[in-house]
C-alpha cells in the first residue's frame, strides 16, 4: 500500500496586512473615544444652570410675586433657583401668605437694596386669591386662554 504524500501547508497570505491592521486598531480606539465623549457630554446636558438674561429694551413681563411658585420666579433675572424658593419660604411663613410691598422682600436673605432695585422691574404684587395669572405680559397679550372655573 502505497502511503500518501504529506504535502506541506502553503503559508496563507494575511487578508489584511500588519501595518494596516494597527491602522485600523487605533482608528477604532479614536472611534470608541469619541463615541464615550458624546455620550459623557450627553449626560451633562442640563447639569449646568441656563442663565436669563434680561431682554433687550427692558421687560416684556412681569411675575406676581404673591402667586408665582419657585420656578416661574426664577424667571427672573438675578434669581436663580434657590433665591426663588427662598422667596416662597418667607411668603408662605408671613401670617396673610403674601407680601403687601416689594419692599417686603428684603426680609429674604439674599435680598438687599441693590439687588430689590435690579428686581423691581420684573415683579409686580397683587392679591394672592387665586385668580390672577403669575405672569403679565406687558404686550397686552394673554399669556394663554384658560378655560372658566366651575
């Protein structure tokens, strides 16, 4: 009986080359880099406070201080988020749960003369029965149409 030939393997040539093998190991790294850059950016969105600036010519609004919550306060230029609750802390201690005069509002800590001066203009009081929108565009213009009350 005759026994095969063992033949010996023909080197296999390599699909992609050495070189060109590391050019595309670094280009998947920058590619992997970069995806996580985004993604870590995507997770900031909203971590950092957004600032109000003050239009342009002056207010187009105005807040009622004896109606508004925290948020619509902030709205305020110069009042962030804890200013605005510190309001609604002191407004809702006072016995009437309102303030008769804006001048009431250097019982705020946070609030003194020059600050109250630079808020002036965007606040206004009113009667705190509920009825009253929390913010008055100076336009003239509703802010939204709310249906009537039972």
């Amino acid at each position: 009986m005759d026994t095969p030939q063992v033949t010996p393997p023909t080197p296999r040539q390599a699909l992609i080359a050495r070189g060109e093998q590391w050019v595309l190991v670094v280009l998947a790294l920058a590619l992997v880099a970069g995806i996580a850059y985004q993604a870590i950016s995507y997770l900031r969105v909203g971590a950092e406070p957004l600032e109000v600036r003050p239009p342009a010519g002056g207010p187009s609004y105005r807040i009622n201080v004896n109606t508004s919550d925290w948020v619509t306060l902030s709205m305020v230029p110069g009042v962030g988020e804890t200013l605005a609750r510190r309001i609604v802390e002191v407004r809702d201690t006072r016995p009437e749960k309102r303030f008769r005069s804006l001048d009431e509002l250097k019982e705020v800590r946070g609030i003194a003369d020059k600050t109250l001066a630079k808020l002036r203009p965007y606040l206004f009081l009113s009667d705190a029965t509920g009825d009253e929108e929390p913010v008055q565009l100076l336009d003239g213009a509703p802010l939204r149409e709310r249906p009537p009350r039972p």
